[in-house]
C-alpha cells in the first residue's frame, strides 16, 4: 500500500537502522550478536579483489576470505561467509541501493565519504549509514551495521 511523505509516495517503509542500533548500543544489557576481532584486509588487484575477516559469532572464532566483483561485493562476500554458519538466514539480507558521496569538499582527495545502504530480507528493508576517509572503510562499517541489524530483527520477529 502507498503513502504520501514528505510529497513522494511510499511503497514501503525503510527502517532506519542506525537509530535503532544506537538505541540498543547505548542500553547495558544489549549484546551484539558478533564481533569484529580484526578490522578487514582487502587486496584489490583491479579484476578480482579478495577481502579477509576475523570476528567472532555464534561463540567461535572465524577467519573468512571472499572475492567480489569491487571490494564493496569482497567485504560483503566475506562478512556474509563468516555468519552464516552461526545465522543462516543472512543469506536471505540483499542489497538493494549503495550511494556514496563526498561529505565535505574542502579536503579533494582526503575528504570524508558517506556511504549509504539500503537492505532487504523480503519482509523489511532497512538504511544504514557511515562515515570514514576512506570509501572501503565507511561501506564495511555500514555492511556490519546492516547485518547487526539483520540478526536483531529476525531476532525479535521470532520472540512474537
């Protein structure tokens, strides 16, 4: 069903889901279903990049390596590989929309970069958002953002 906001029409909604992980980060109780160990290693040779993850998920240890078409699909790959033995649906996650763009211009090349996502798992699609200097960097930030986001949503439909 359609819905009018702000002027545009509607046709479903996108969840913000940098509110609602900032909501949950910031209550003691909350424990994130995985944990980067090691930040990421991306090799980019042009043709085929390969990234590398360690994080711990599921109450073991990964290490996974994956390629891509461009190291955004590498570290998706990779990240994607490394969860789901603990969360199998992550296969189901998509994503729909990547934006990126200058977040200031003063800076040419050194300027900070604003990375959005937009995901989906059939149900529900939700927007995540980073910043980093480095355009790798702020698109794995919000790729972890977005399958934390995935894990605690599916999460909470099972509890109803």
């Amino acid at each position: 069903m359609a819905r009018k906001e702000d002027g545009k029409v509607r046709y479903a909604e996108v969840i913000d889901a940098n509110r609602e992980l900032n909501i949950l980060h910031s209550l003691k109780s909350y424990k994130p279903p995985f944990q980067i160990l090691r930040n990421y290693h991306l090799v980019d040779n042009g043709v085929e990049p390969e990234a590398t993850i360690v994080l711990r998920a599921g109450g073991r240890e990964v290490h996974e390596a994956d390629t891509g078409v461009g190291p955004v699909d590498a570290l998706a790959n990779a990240l994607k590989k490394a969860l789901k033995p603990a969360f199998p649906f992550i296969s189901d996650v998509r994503l729909i929309d990547y934006a990126a763009r200058i977040h200031e211009t003063r800076s040419g090349t050194k300027a900070t970069v604003a990375v959005t996502l937009l995901l989906g798992d059939g149900e529900k699609i939700w927007k995540v958002s980073e910043l980093s200097q480095n355009i790798n960097q702020a698109s794995f930030l919000a790729l972890v953002g977005a399958y934390e986001f995935a894990i605690v949503q599916r999460k909470g439909r099972k509890k109803r």
